[in-house]
C-alpha cells in the first residue's frame, strides 16, 4: 500500500469481515506442519486472521506485517500477536527465517509476482510454508465495471488497453513455483450472499459496498470531485448485472485463488 495514498479505514473493510476471513481458514486448513520459527501474517490488516493463527500455533512467535498504521492499531485491539510491524510486503526482511509466511487478500496489490514470490519463498526456514489467497475476480463483472465506469466518465485519466491482471491463473502458480519446493494450488468461487442496504439512496448497491474499501479506492482517489458521479455510475450498472433476490439480498460470486508452496 502506497503512503501517498489514504489509509485504509478498517471499519469499512470490516463491514464484511465474515466473509472475507472464510477464503483464509480455508487456505489455513491446507497447512501442514511447519519447521521452528515465526509465524508471520504477511499484510495482516486489522488482525482478522490472528487468532486463528494463534489458535493453531499457541507457543510460536506471531508476527504480524502491515503498511497500514490504521489496520495494525485494529489488529493490536485482537491481543493474538507478539509483534505487529508496519512495513510495505514487497521489501520486508525478517530478522530470523520463519517457519510460515501466511498471505490473506495482499499479493494482488504488489506487481511482478514472477519476482515476489521466489524472494519471499527464499526468507523461509528449510522446510518452511508460503500460503497465499488472492482474489481472483478481476475480469469479474464487479472490478471490471470499475474500470469501464472509469474510462467512460474520465478516457483523459483512464487507459485500459493494456490491462493485465494482477492475479495469475492457478496453473500459472503452480508451474511458477514448482522449481522450489512442493506446490498446491487452486481456486475457489464463494456465492457470497450480501444483504440489502438500510438506505439505498445513501449506502447504494451491495457489491459497491463490498469493493469500496478494497478494489473501488485507486479509482476514487484518483478522480478527485468527479468521484460522486463514478459512484453514482458503478451502483446503476451494478444493479443491471447483480440484481436484488425477492429479500432484497444481491448474489455476489467471488473467485478466489490460492498456494501452498512447502521448500
């Protein structure tokens, strides 16, 4: 997360924290056993995987890693790690190797993964794990609205034409990492039910609500006052692809991808 930027504000991430931590229990269930050294949760928010990682792992050192100062003074509030350090993912050094780096909805804010992934692969101790989810839902219609919305209203800001996805196929992963050590990978879509809003005319559609603290802030940082018409945009073409249930409810599918790398 760039510093130039806004910080992130915990309690619009939180709003949907049952379903964001689901994808990471999930992943955590796919770790096995890990060599001695640290536990460290790579881009830890605000400690929502914490105790999780706690639970599993009561007598190791809890780290947790994050460029946030607003997500890591949440994830101290949850008292399950011993340290928590603000730092930007893509140039952290532990002081020590550890036994397991684990990487919930971080990776696909960070480029070049062909780099990233075998440098943070080498900090581990013999033995040692990368666990990581990402979403994968950037050609979705919820993150590619985002950008259609934005060229229409802004082309002067806005050039799509050589977009590539910050998120790799599974496969890709896969064939990325097997040179070191033992990898799993796979995806996984979660049909995510989102309740209707109190105030639709204040809080807008679902799925905005969902993408505002996640993958709607580049775009609403970067338009400045042209901000409210992008939004007023994103929810009426939202409700034309993810239509309200008879409850009111809206059906939001997410891919998610995920890698277990063990070397």
């Amino acid at each position: 997360m760039a510093t130039t930027t806004p910080d992130w504000n915990p309690e619009t991430y939180a709003r949907f924290r049952g379903l964001r931590l689901r994808p990471a229990l999930d992943l955590l269930a796919q770790v096995g056993e890990v060599p001695a050294g640290d536990i460290v949760d790579l881009g830890c928010g605000d400690g929502a995987v914490g105790p999780a990682l706690r639970l599993r792992w009561p007598d190791r050192r809890l780290v947790g890693i994050d460029a946030s100062p607003a997500m890591l003074a949440g994830a101290r509030t949850c008292g399950a790690y011993d340290a928590l350090i603000e730092a930007d993912a893509g140039t952290w050094q532990p002081a020590a190797p550890p036994a397991l780096i684990f990487s919930n909805a971080l990776l696909h804010w960070l480029p070049d993964h062909a780099t990233l992934l075998p440098r943070l692969a080498g900090l581990l101790a013999p033995g040692g794990t990368l666990a990581v989810q990402v979403p994968g839902q950037h050609d979705a219609p919820s993150h590619a609205l985002l950008r259609q919305v934005a060229r229409d209203l802004r082309p002067d800001l806005f050039d799509f034409s050589a977009y590539v996805p910050p998120v790799a196929m599974p496969a890709d992963y896969a064939r990325m990492l097997a040179p070191l050590g033992t990898v799993s990978a796979w995806e996984t879509t979660y049909l995510q039910r989102l309740a209707p809003v109190l105030a639709p005319v204040e809080d807008g559609h679902p799925v905005r609500r969902f993408t505002q603290s996640t993958a709607m802030r580049p775009f609403v940082e970067k338009l400045g006052d042209d901000a409210a018409d992008f939004v007023a945009d994103y929810d009426a073409a939202l409700a034309r692809v993810y239509p309200p249930e008879p409850d009111g409810s809206v059906l939001f599918p997410f891919r998610r991808v995920f890698f277990v790398l063990t070397v």
